[in-house]
C-alpha cells in the first residue's frame, strides 16, 4: 500500500503576469472527488501554452495556482477502491481552469486518462498529450485523403513534428514551414518540401510553389496576418486548421476561397463541461501510445528540466521566446 502523505511540494505562481515567477512551496495534498484519481506525479511536458497562461491567467483561477497541462504518473487512489487503474502509469492532458501537474502529486477524471505501456519511457509519454492531441485533432477534422496536400507551419516546433508524421502516414503530400537549420530534420520525419520562413523571399515563394496547384489543406500554427495568406494558398474549397485565435480576415478573400476553417482546442473539451470529448482526449492519448509503442512516430528532443522553481521559471519563459527546439520535460523524483 502506497503511503499517501497529506501536503507535497508544488512549484506555484501566487499571481500571473508578464514577469511571473514561479515558487516551491508546501501545499495540501489535492481532494480526491467524484470519478477523479490521484496520481503521484513523475514527469511534465511544458508547452507554450503554460506559459501563455501563467502569463495572463485565467478567471478560474484560486492562488495559489499550480501550474502545468500535460503529465504522467502513477495512479495512488481513487473515487473507488475497485478502480483496475489503482497502481498503473497514466498520461494526460488537464483542464487548464483547475491546478495543474506541476507538483508531487494531482488529480484528475478518471475518463481522461490513458495508460502507459511499460515499455514506453516515462519522459517520452509526457511529450505526447498536448502536442501529440493537438496535431492529431488538426488532421481529424481536416480528415483528408491520401494524396492530398497539407501544409504545416511551425514544422520544428513539437506539434509540428507530430502533424508532419501522422499526415504521412495517411498518404499526404506533406510542406512545412521551418528555420534552414532544421530542414533536414523535418524532412527525415517525413516533409516532402521544407520553406525557410527567414527567407526575405518565404511569402513570395509559397505564392510561386502553389500558384499552379494550391494546397488542399493548412495547420495554421501562427495565425495573426499569415492566416489570411494561408487561406490564399489553399485551393477553392480548401481547409485550414487553427491552433490560435481566429483574426479578422477580408470577407473578399473568404468569399473567394470558400474555405472551411476548423478551430483546435483540447482546452475546449474541459471549458464546455463535455465529458465525450475529455474521454477523447484519453482515447487520443492512447492512440498516441500505441503508435509510439510501434515505433510508427518519433517524439522530439527532449530537454530535461529538474524540479526546481527558478530553473521551471527560466524553462516557461523560453517556450515563447523562440529558443527551444524540441520539448522540455520536468522529471520529479
């Protein structure tokens, strides 16, 4: 039988802001509710979207907030004591309204999580739900055929290598955007064409490559003023599949190109209080797995980061400052 204590060390922000910092300090063991289970905490993907909140908050936060979205460990408890998960390595993706993983121990729906083969890694499970879900909801809705063309920006970034290997798995003709030095890289994942977005030229040349023959499909990973040039790209009918917020775009240009515009939200699931959709995410989680389990995907560079609040901090910080290739993955003993 595990012994549980009753408070555990967490990295917390006591309040978000551009400069946030984070702090360790003793906090009470979470309660354990309804349908929920209690997992000791073993490894934490960071992503973008950590800091992005830690940064502006949320309305639903209390402080102090633990931060942190994806995670694994190993289940401790349970709503029941019957529960075949009790003693089993799990990964998530948690709703970002509530404390999240960064601590020793967290809980979570018992219908979101997916269960880790053992012979997977523990860091390299923890890459998987936030980037990995989010590539694999993109080409679920996007739903196209083989044969058919996707571009994806952001190609070095961590959603990126995952979209580029699932689209090619499915047959497609696979562009992506990326810096030159990791051009080789991407195209060893599976990119049949790579553009340099710091070529002064870059706009110009996607115009130009297709002009003749436009794209079926684009994972819009920037948005901002590139979605409306991505729309431009896509053939009459085309998709396009954003990961940010959708900005005002010319009602010409949509007129135009009729596009079909699927908006990616793995947070939704949690906000819209739909139970369907947080047991897709661990029904995505567990396809993950297996494919990883194969050995039909490869996860990125993994950075480990210790558990330690100032050097959590400076990691957050560098997801939007452009200088993390890869993924960073907090490893807590």
């Amino acid at each position: 039988m595990t012994q549980i204590p009753q408070t555990m060390d967490a990295l917390v922000l006591n309040q978000a802001g551009a400069d946030f910092e984070l702090v360790k300090q003793s906090v009470p063991l979470p309660k354990l509710g309804d349908r929920q289970l209690l997992i000791k905490v073993e490894a934490v993907g960071l992503n973008p979207v950590d800091t992005k909140l830690a940064r502006g908050g949320h309305g639903k936060w209390q402080y102090p907030h633990v931060p942190g979205l994806d995670g694994v460990g190993v289940v401790v408890a349970s709503y029941t004591e019957h529960c075949p998960l009790i003693g089993k390595r799990v990964m998530w993706h948690s709703d970002l309204t509530k404390q999240g993983a960064l601590a020793q121990y967290m809980v979570i729906e018992a219908h979101a999580v997916a269960a880790v083969p053992e012979s997977i890694d523990v860091m390299a499970a923890a890459t998987l739900p936030c980037a990995g879900m989010t590539a694999l909801q993109a080409l679920c809705k996007l739903n196209l055929s083989a044969g058919e063309s996707i571009l994806i920006e952001a190609g070095a970034g961590a959603v990126g290598q995952f979209a580029i290997q699932l689209a090619k798995a499915k047959g497609l003709t696979v562009y992506a955007t990326a810096s030159k030095a990791r051009h080789k890289y991407l195209q060893k994942l599976g990119a049949d064409e790579v553009f340099d977005y710091r070529d002064p030229a870059f706009e110009d040349k996607l115009t130009t490559a297709f002009e003749a023959q436009p794209l079926d499909a684009v994972i819009d990973a920037m948005g901002d003023k590139g979605t409306e040039r991505n729309i431009r790209l896509l053939k009459f009918n085309g998709q396009i599949a954003c990961l940010n917020s959708l900005p005002s775009c010319d009602a010409g240009l949509l007129f135009t190109q009729s596009p079909t515009v699927h908006i990616i939200s793995l947070g939704g699931a949690w906000l819209s209080g739909d139970m369907c959709a947080q047991q897709k995410l661990g029904l995505k989680g567990e396809h993950l797995l297996n494919l990883l389990s194969n050995n039909e995907i490869t996860v990125p560079l993994i950075t480990e980061i210790v558990f330690d609040a100032a050097d959590v901090t400076q990691a957050m910080h560098a997801q939007l400052d452009g200088g993390v290739f890869g993924k960073q993955v907090v490893k807590l003993s």
